[in-house]
C-alpha cells in the first residue's frame, strides 16, 4: 500500500468492519484504520514556529472577514489573492483564483456570527453565506496579519461521495486551496496546499500522469462517518484513493493504496 498521510487524531470508527471484512476491500479498510496512529508527513503548521504573533482583536478580525468576502462578492480574483497568506499563495496565482471565483454561485451577503482565538494566534471566524443558491455556513481562519490561512464549508447535506469527487476534481485540475478547503479544519493545520500539491505530484512519480476519475462509490457508513472509495486511472496504473469522512461531511483522513496492475 502507498500511504499517502492520515490525520494524528485517530477516527473513532463503528462502520461495520465486520461485514466489510468478507470483501477484498476489507484489507485495505483495516489498514487505513491501522495507518491513524503513524506519524503524519506534515507538521501542524503551530507547532513549525516557537513564536506566535499577537492575534488580531475581534473588531480587527471581523473586518479581515469583511474584506476577504467582499472581495469574493466582487469576484476580484486579484484582490482576494492578495489577501490569502504565503502558504496558500505559493500554489495559486490571481489567474487560478479568478477561475474559481467565475464558477462559484455568486455571493449576495454574510452574517459574522462568532469568532475565536486559537494557541496559534490565528482567528476563527464563522459566518453564514448567503448566495444565489442558499445559505451555507462556513469558517474563515484568519492569521495575525489579516491574511486567510485556510476556510471550511458546511456541507453537511452533500452526499459523501460528492464531497470526495469534488476534492479529487479540485487535486486532479491544480486548485489545492479549493481541495484543502474540503478537509476538517484539524486536518488543514497539518497539510499545507504546497504539501497536498507535493503529495498528489509524488504519487504520480509511481502511477505516471493523471487521466481521469473512474467511479467514486461509498464502500462503509455509520454513525460516526463515512469511508469513500474512488477509483482514479492513471498513466501506468488504476490507483484507488480511500477518503474518510466525519459525520459533518468533512474530510479527516486519506490514503492511496495502489492495487491495479501496470500497464
């Protein structure tokens, strides 16, 4: 198995490993869960610096949250890319940013509903979106200088294997920041875009170039999550990439185990 990262925060599971097991894809089941207690490839980005900034005020941060909506209000892809920090800018540009911003239901208005400090200095902000399209809520984490470090969308009313084809669309075409926003926030501090790019461009170094999603079918569910099974063709190899899922619809775990033959 090519195991790809996992989040340190172990799932606790009851998705019915008992009848999964009396499938071939129980073996590769069993070991994902095996895999929540190695150690992840990526380092909580508090835990990169010893030296944590002043956090922004409640007013400073709501109108951080402010700017970076408006800017998504405007669709001005410029604008919001200046707003996104280092880390996020490194695998983006005001073109990929635009792209995403022209596809996206267009956003009419926002209400601040809270925000919270973290160990780390960043900020929290939670806010509900409303747009052509509905109401969604959603979380903007916004460092000391104003800058959005990562976001996360409510989407618990999609489909598990929506959010798992939509995570491996965004991969697959370039837009890690849109991908990475799929995951649970805790999953987000240990993977950077720039990691999740490195990983997904690594793993092709072994299968050979992308060409195209397959199927995406829930293999487990229960209570406390989901386990999404896509299958993705490559160059040399047909790749099945496990996700996990909280109950939320969030992301909290992944692995690419490689079982198709080489062509």
């Amino acid at each position: 198995m090519f195991f790809l990262w996992l989040s340190q925060n172990e799932p606790n599971f009851e998705l019915g490993w008992l009848v999964v097991k009396r499938s071939a894809m129980a073996k590769a089941a069993a070991a994902l869960l095996a895999c929540t207690a190695m150690t992840p490839l990526a380092l909580p980005v508090a835990a990169q610096s010893s030296r944590v900034a002043r956090p922004l005020s409640e007013t400073a941060a709501k109108q951080a949250a402010d700017q970076i909506l408006e800017a998504v209000r405007q669709r001005d892809g410029q604008l919001r890319y200046s707003q996104f920090s280092t880390a996020l800018q490194k695998t983006s540009s005001p073109s990929m940013v635009q792209g995403t911003l022209d596809q996206l239901p267009q956003l009419e208005s926002w209400t601040i509903q809270s925000v919270r400090t973290g160990l780390s200095g960043n900020s929290s902000v939670e806010v509900l979106l409303e747009s052509e399209n509905g109401k969604r809520e959603a979380t903007l984490v916004i460092n000391p200088k104003g800058r959005l470090v990562a976001q996360l969308f409510n989407v618990a009313d999609k489909d598990s294997t929506k959010v798992a084809r939509a995570f491996m669309d965004a991969v697959s075409d370039g837009q890690f920041i849109s991908a990475r926003s799929l995951l649970a926030l805790d999953l987000q501090k240990e993977i950077s875009p720039q990691a999740l790019q490195n990983k997904w461009l690594g793993l092709q170094k072994t299968t050979g170039n992308f060409q195209k999603i397959e199927k995406v079918m829930e293999a487990e569910h229960g209570s406390n999550g989901s386990l999404v099974l896509v299958t993705v063709r490559f160059n040399r190899t047909t790749d099945n990439i496990f996700v996990i899922l909280n109950p939320a619809g969030q992301i909290t775990g992944l692995d690419f185990p490689i079982d198709g033959a080489v062509r």
